[in-house]
C-alpha cells in the first residue's frame, strides 16, 4: 500500500476511504446526511492521496474521487438514521441519488483537487527528467 516514495494506486483509494469514512460516521451520527465533516475529510484525503501516490498511478489518484465517493455515500445511507420508505434496495438507491445531486459540489471539488495535483506533479516530474541541453 506503500512504500519509500509513496502510496500505490491501492493506498491512495485506502487514505479516501478512510479519511472520508471517519468524517461520514461523524456526519451520520450527528444528523441526517453528509455534511461539513464529510465534505472537508472527503477533500483533505483525496488531495493527500493526490499528493502522496506514485506519479506512475496519478491517474488513478483523479479517478478514484467518484468511486469513493460512491461507495461512501452507499455506507452512509445504510447507517442513516432517516426513515425511508421502500424496500432496502429502493432506499439505497434514494439515498445515493440525493447524495449525488447534494453532494454533488463535494465531489467535483475532490475531483478538481486530485486533478490539479496530480497535473502539477505530473508536469514537475517531466522537468526534472529532462537531460541538459535539451
């Protein structure tokens, strides 16, 4: 998951996941959704993943902030305290498309985060691999 120069495109998804976890279960045990402990946990771990991954798995770094996303807005509505109505697949699906239209700016700032992050570090590490004179 990690090693000397960093995290692999496996502990980069691990750092979100967690970082964005912990911030959910806070949201979700102190009212209804994901809220401001989510969305600023969810952002810190995608750019700290940004930040930390490998520079061959970079794309995975701007990939993975949807797929987590998903996967923790899923978590949060199966723990949700809200009454739902509906079989469990029906409330799943209402609590992830709520969560995706409201949650929306969340998700496409840890996206544009990662994404200018792992630009820059892209960019930067082609400078340095150039030889002189060239």
């Amino acid at each position: 998951m990690a090693d000397r120069r960093g995290l692999t495109a496996v502990g980069a998804v691990t750092v979100a996941l967690v970082l964005g976890a912990a911030g959910g279960l806070i949201d979700v045990m102190t009212g209804p959704g994901l809220r401001t402990v989510f969305a600023l946990s969810f952002i810190a771990g995608c750019a700290f993943a940004a930040l930390r991954v490998h520079r061959e798995d970079l794309v995975a770094a701007v990939i993975m902030p949807p797929l987590v996303y998903v996967v923790l807005a899923l978590l949060a509505g199966a723990f949700s305290k809200t009454a739902g109505v509906g079989g469990w697949m029906t409330r799943q699906a209402l609590e992830l498309a709520t969560s995706l239209v409201l949650g929306a700016p969340v998700l496409l700032t840890a996206t544009a985060v990662a994404f200018v992050i792992a630009v820059v570090r892209g960019v930067s590490g082609r400078r340095r691999r150039r030889p002189e004179g060239a």
